[in-house]
DNA sequence: CCTTAACTTCACAAAATTCTGAAAGAAGCG
DNA sequence: CGCTTCTTTCAGAATTTTGTGAAGTTAAGG
C-alpha cells in the first residue's frame, strides 16, 4: 500500500525522481541551457530506459505537447537527444545516447570554429601590428590550441572509459 | 582630412572598430553570454591599451552608465575583467587581464563542481544498482574525468604560449 | 567640510522570451 | 480511404529579462 515500501523492483519513487529531475535541470539551466530543454533532458537522463515517449514527458513534467515538441526539437539539433519511431505506432520515443550526450557537451566546434572566425577579422580589421590586433592574435591561437586538445582528450576518456566501465 | 588616411599611430577607424566590437559580442552572446557584458567586454577587448572608463565605454556602445556599471559587475564577478583605480581621481578603469581572461572561460571549475554534486545526489536517489543509477554514475566519472584534464591542458597551453608569444 | 565628479542602486517601462491552447498536419490501422 | 492517435505549428497571453532615468552613495579636491 505504501508506496514508499515497494522500491526496489517496484515503480520508482516518483518524487524522488522528479526532485532529482528539476534540481539536475536548474544547474543546467544555470549553466545557460534553456528551461523547457534542460527539463526534459534531465528527465530522459533518469529514465530507467534512457528514453521516454512525448507523453510520458508532458505528464511528468507537467507540460503541454507543444512544450515537448520545442525541447526535444533544440535537443535533436545540438545532438543531446536523438529521435526515434516506436515500429508499428505513431509514438515517438526519444533517447539519451548514453555516453554519446556528454560527447555533445563537449563537442563546442561549431562555437569555436566561428569564434575563430570573428577574431580573424578583427586582427584583420584592426591590423595585426597594433596591440589589440595582437591580442586578438594571441587568442586566436588559444582557440586553436584547445579545438586540438579537446579531440585528444576525448579519446582518452574513450580509453579510461572503457577501462572502468567495460565496452558495452 | 580623410579619416581612413590616418590609421597608422593616428585615432583608429571607429566605424571599422566598433562593427568588429558588435559583431564579436554576438557570437558570445551566441553562446550564452548576456548581450551588454558581451558588449562590454568586446569593447575592452579590442581596444589598444586593454582597458577603458566607464564614459569611454558608454560614449561608444551607446549605453548608459547604469548599463555599464551592470555589465563591469558581472564581468569583474567572473574574473573576465579587474577594475583598478586611476591613481588620483575617481575614475575607474577596466581592463581585460591579457591572457586571463580566457583561462576564466574555460575555468568552469565551479559549475562542473555544481553538476557533480547533483549527479551524485541522482546516484543516491535513484539507485545505484538502476540502470538510471549507472549512468548517473558514468556521467559523474566523465566530469570527473574532464576536470582534471581541463588544468592539464592549461598547463600546456602556458607553455606553448611562452614559446610562441614570449613571456611577457 | 563642502562641492563636485564618478559610480551604483532601484523602480519601472519596454522588449524579448516562454509556454499554452487550438488548429493543422502526418501516419498507423481497420 | 476514412478514423484515430500522435506530433507539430502558430498566434497570443503571461512571465521574465533588460536597460533607462533618477535618486543615492562614495571619495577627490578645494
């Protein structure tokens, strides 16, 4: 009858979960991520599948379909999430790739690469000899710097991972 | 009389400059940054002696003193920008530390503190032994992971930076 | 000390963002 | 093919965020 009584095996502490859930989500929210997208992560995050449908989201986060839609659309995109069709239904299920979503984290190219760009004209437009234009340099180079250092340290989390936590 | 003639030593091509200014400031805002810290620092960034006043910045983004006195807070807050005093008068002056101020962009170290301690709290609520449990788990390893890294490769890049910059 | 220049704080107006309900659009299933 | 179930789009209400003017605070200079 207790609902606290039936944890292991039995259906989750939902309110446990949805705790955890919206305190994860506030410190992505802190850390930049939009409200509604860092809500259905989290959520997806402590599913037990690592995926759930649009529904199941909408009811344990309280928010409309149209809410789940735009997350999971910003989610999709920035390759947090993927999308997949439920074989002989019309429901989708999305899905945190495992160890793939932190790779996305990681994986700011895209930022840096027009960083790169932004600063390249601004050595360009404010002349490579004069102190701003070379501080614009210097960054620059930064940039360059950890763009490679981050590939290399990805593969040795590949490595040290599947170490610790087997291939799978 | 032709302002493009005098750029070398003479007053800089403000038009040019401030196009750069905005332009840089959109891709941080972009990247989360708020719009007048990004502006300000843009600012800062791209002017010759790495420091301005609080007239100097509002006279060129357009901005009120209200406006300034915000965005230098939050900057000085995350150690992107040190305020210093003009000796003898009560004017302020902002600068970008040089090199400093991207160590404090990778410097994440506080928030990254934040997200393992709620990943931690989720491997406790939600199990250890759950699936979900596990990949709390994993994550928390990969932070875990990553910070370490994160002060190694600065290490590196200081070295790479005096063998290429000077020490200065 | 009083004046004045400079910075900060605060309340509020304006602007941008976020989320929803409603309607339209796909896609399985009979 | 039409019905039904699910998802997406869209216009707008509600909330949040942002930047300003004005008043308040601090500190230099007479």
């Amino acid at each position: 009858m207790n609902p606290m009584t039936e944890s292991a095996g039995g259906a989750r502490d939902a309110e446990a979960v949805s705790k955890f859930v919206e305190s994860f989500a506030a410190q992505l929210v802190e850390a930049g991520m939009q409200r509604m997208p860092a809500r259905v992560f989290a959520a997806l995050l402590s599913s037990d599948e690592g995926s759930m449908t649009s529904a199941e989201l909408g009811e344990q986060l309280r928010i409309s379909p149209a809410a789940v839609s735009g997350a999971v659309r910003y989610l999709a995109q920035t390759h947090m999430v993927s999308r997949e069709r439920e074989p002989g239904s019309r429901r989708e299920r999305y899905r945190v790739h495992g160890n793939q979503w932190y790779e996305a984290l990681t994986n700011r190219e895209a930022v840096i690469k027009r960083w790169e760009g932004a600063l390249r004209e601004g050595v360009t437009s404010l002349g490579a000899d004069t102190p701003a234009g070379r501080r614009m340099a210097e960054t620059l180079a930064f940039f360059e710097f950890i763009e490679t250092e981050i590939v290399e340290m990805m593969e040795r989390w590949r490595v040290h991972r599947e170490k610790t936590f087997g291939q799978e």
